[in-house]
C-alpha cells in the first residue's frame, strides 16, 4: 500500500468513512493528495475522478494511517473500478476496499457477495424476482448439490444465500454432520427475509435433480414447517423507523431431517440418497417487551395489537364484546396512532385474517383462539388504566377510572376490586405473617406496565409451544413418535 505519483487512494474521512483520491507526493510523513469531490456520497465512487464536480487539493498527516501508508483503490490501468464478486480475490483488501465493493455491487443491482465460506447481503429494500425464480433456485442445489464438478462448484454460480442453503444441505446430507448457518446484522439489514428464503430453499433443496422450470414445489411437511413464519411476524415483529417488519427477538431455528440408514451413505449414488425434511423446532429468546408499553411515534407496537383493533365487526364482538367492538388505535394507550396504513403491502385488517387462518392450520382454533385473542385484549386495555394520588394519602393511590378497571376485570374474569387491590397494593411477606404496602400512583401504574409486559411475553411463549407442537419431527413426522433426526441450525442474532 502507500502507491507512487497519481497512485489512486483512500483517505478517512469523517462523514463517509472513506473517500477516494489521488495521490501527488509524499515524504513519509505527510502526503499531498487531489480529492474529487461528488454530487453526494451515493455517488462517490472509484472511477478515477471521471464523474466527479471539482478537484481539491489537501495534505494528509500519514501518522493516521496504518504503517504511514494510505490504503490503495482497487482500479484499472484507465482508473476504472475493480468489482468482485468473491472478496477474496480483491487485489488490496482492506476495509475501505470492502466498503467500495460492496456499494459498487449495490448499485449494479448485485444484493449478494462473497468472501470464503461467508456470503453478505447488502439489502436493496426492493424485490429482485429474477433471482428468486424457480429456476435459479433449481440451478443452485444441481450444480452445488447433486451434480459432480472438478473444483470449487461456487465459482460456477454467482453469490447468493442459495449457495448457504444448498451447501448445508449437502453437507447435512453427503457429509453426515449437523450444519449451522448464523444470520447477523443490524436492524433493517434483512436478516428475517433472508432466513425466510434459505428455509425455503434448504426445504426444496430435498427433491434431488431437478429440471429448471417455473413448476413451484410443494410438500406438506414443507409447508408445514414454513406457515409458522407469519405467526412469529404477527406476534414478534414490528415497525422501526429503518424497517416495516422487524424482528424484535432473537430466533434459533431446528429443521429437522430424516437421514434413512447413515451406514448407506457411502455406498449409495446421491440421486439414491435419503434426506428429507421431517419438521422443525424453534426457540426464541430476548423478546423486546418493553415495546408492549411504549413505543417511539415514529414506530409501532407489535402488529398484533393493530390487527386485532382492525378486525372485523364480527370477529370483535366474538373476542370481547362491546369492549373492542368499534374501537380504533387511537382508543389504546399502548397502541396509539399507527405511521402506516399497510405492512408489506396488506392492511391490519388483511393481516389479521391472515394470521387467525394460519393459527387454525397449527391448531389454534375455537375456544383457544379466542383466548389468545383476549389475553392480546387484556394487555390493551392495561395501558388503558390511570391512576392518582390518594387525595388523604401521597403514598396511596387510587383509581382515576373505574369503567376502564371493570372493562378489564369483567374480560379477565376477576372482581373489580380485587384487581384494583392487586394494582394499588403490594403483599410483603415474613415469616410469620403478611402484610398490604401502598404504592403510589407512579408505582401503581408501573405495576400495570409490567403486568402487560408479563402477559405478553408468556403469551408469545405460549404461542411458541403451539407451534412446536404442530412442526416438531416428534409429533407429526411419519404419524410421529421418531427421534434422532439430524439437524440444520439457523440461527439469527
């Protein structure tokens, strides 16, 4: 690194992180350099200054740069960018590198990059159809999985999260190992969508040599492996100002596959070969609950709130009667005025239908459904509750709104006072006895903030066990009753 005379650089800067330029002299210990200077960062790119404004001239303390050296461009002998597709290759690697490969993929419409075993996704926050067809998701598991190639069979394919599917699954079903495929990144950077279409893909992956056509494949396991994503979107998702549908907790992912005899792999031909998917488990952990109480205005609360507010008049009246029967977001403290109208394309009110059919598919149904639906209902009408000062007594309070506190009473099936008892009061106990303790009126409402919170998360918990129950190998897979399957992990964090 370091380069000679009109040697093409990068330079920190504290806006971008790094900006190209072009080097005049240097002593060692300071540089001359030429920076060109751009329409805005989105177009500031490594092409030798050719779409740039303006020229300007500044000098560079080297003692900021690793050895004294300013890191090199990747460019042609004209000063035109390098792009590659497998990092790896990159002649200078380093950070600013990396950067600019990625952003000059990004703007070729290229969501995916390798770098080894590792492949990055660079969200375009569009749908690119034409590399989700079923085409390209049959050219991927041949060629990286049921076809024999010299070589590294990746460099005959381009990156994408089908290679870490197929390749799972090969190794899963060819290597005789568990497999394990950890999805990172910040907020909006696309991890559920993208575990979203490896799971899809690992499940089609089973079919063995497949002809490339637009035929979508379908198989009853598959399906019911993958309609559990929507409930965990319903209930574990929601609007940030960086993304429409984030996930607000961490989700560990079982599929579970039915290997046949293992003892066979290593005489049988792969187009022989057993390996099909059996079911799935899942686990999650650290649920965002203080999103149940408070969220910023710019954002919302967990979708389920808004869609059971924007179901129909019939199924409100079913839930809880004249308590949610026309009422509005704005009619919930913990839901207030929603900054959209739709979710990925569809309303609440869509939404909801979608998520009450697909918890009749897992079984939740009739009366179970109802009292998920009230147990959501109970945690609205909590953020509902107001309390004040006891005019005799600051460390007393009392309850600004008894309607709101016999509403909820009468859904949860408890007397009123009992419940404004439990909200206002704490019961300290010692060894030989027991005793009432006052809270006061900010406490009091904290106690039912937590209650909420409470609720829903064991309410989300509950919905997890359902799930469990009607994916899981053990129960469903073959009239159920197997174990020992061999697994394949995802794992987003």
């Amino acid at each position: 690194m370091g380069g000679k005379k009109g040697a093409q650089v990068f330079l920190k800067d504290p806006e971008a992180a790094w900006i190209p330029a072009k080097l005049i002299n240097s002593n060692g210990k300071t540089a001359d350099v030429e920076i060109p200077i751009y329409k805005d960062e989105q177009n500031t790119i490594c092409d030798g200054g050719k779409t740039a404004s303006k020229w300007v001239e500044a000098e560079v303390d080297l003692k900021d740069y690793n050895k004294g050296n300013l890191p090199m461009q990747n460019v042609d002998e004209g000063g035109n960018p390098l792009c590659f597709a497998d990092m790896v290759e990159l002649p200078f690697l380093h950070e600013a590198a990396i950067l600019y490969n990625l952003k000059q993929r990004h703007l070729d419409d290229h969501p995916y990059t390798r770098t080894g075993d590792i492949i990055i996704a660079v969200n375009p926050f569009q749908w690119f159809t034409h590399i989700y067809t079923e085409k390209i998701r049959a050219q991927y598991a041949n060629t990286l999985v049921w076809e024999d190639h010299e070589g590294d069979p990746r460099k005959l394919v381009a990156p994408h999260v089908y290679e870490v599917s197929s390749l799972s699954y090969k190794g899963l079903a060819f290597g005789g190992g568990d497999q394990s495929i950890l999805v990172s990144g910040e907020s909006g950077a696309g991890k559920t969508e993208t575990v979203k279409i490896a799971m899809n893909h690992i499940a089609s992956v089973q079919r063995g040599m497949t002809e490339a056509s637009d035929e979508a494949f379908s198989d009853p396991v598959v399906d019911n492996v993958l309609q559990s994503n929507p409930l965990l979107e319903a209930f574990g998702n929601a609007k940030t100002r960086r993304n429409d549908n984030s996930s607000r907790f961490g989700k560990y992912t079982q599929l579970q596959f039915d290997q046949g005899d293992p003892g066979m792999r290593q005489y049988a031909d792969k187009s022989k070969m057993k390996c099909k998917l059996a079911g799935s488990k899942c686990d999650v952990y650290l649920l965002e609950k203080n999103r149940v109480t408070y969220h910023d205005p710019m954002e919302r609360t967990y979708h389920v709130f808004y869609q059971v507010v924007a179901a129909d008049d019939a199924s409100k009246k079913q839930i809880w009667g004249a308590g949610l029967n026309g009422k509005v977001n704005e009619d919930f403290a913990y839901v207030g005025t929603s900054p959209c109208e739709t979710i990925e394309g569809m309303t609440d009110a869509q939404h909801y239908q979608n998520t009450v059919e697909t918890l009749k598919k897992i079984g939740v149904d009739g009366e179970n459904l109802m009292t998920l639906m009230r147990a959501i209902c109970i945690v609205l009408q909590l953020g509902n509750l107001s309390f004040m000062k006891d005019p005799s007594d600051d460390d007393r309070s009392v309850v600004k709104d008894k309607a709101e506190f016999g509403a909820l009473a009468t859904l949860m099936g408890v007397t009123e006072q009992d419940l404004i008892d439990c909200l206002t009061e704490r019961t300290m106990k010692t060894r030989n006895e027991s005793y009432k303790v006052p809270l006061n009126a900010d406490v009091a409402r904290d106690t039912a903030d937590a209650f909420g919170k409470e609720i829903y998360s064991k309410t989300f918990l509950w919905l997890l066990r359902a799930i469990y129950d009607a994916t899981c190998g053990e129960n469903n897979y073959e009239g159920g009753g197997r174990s020992g399957f061999c697994i394949i992990c995802l794992l987003v964090i």
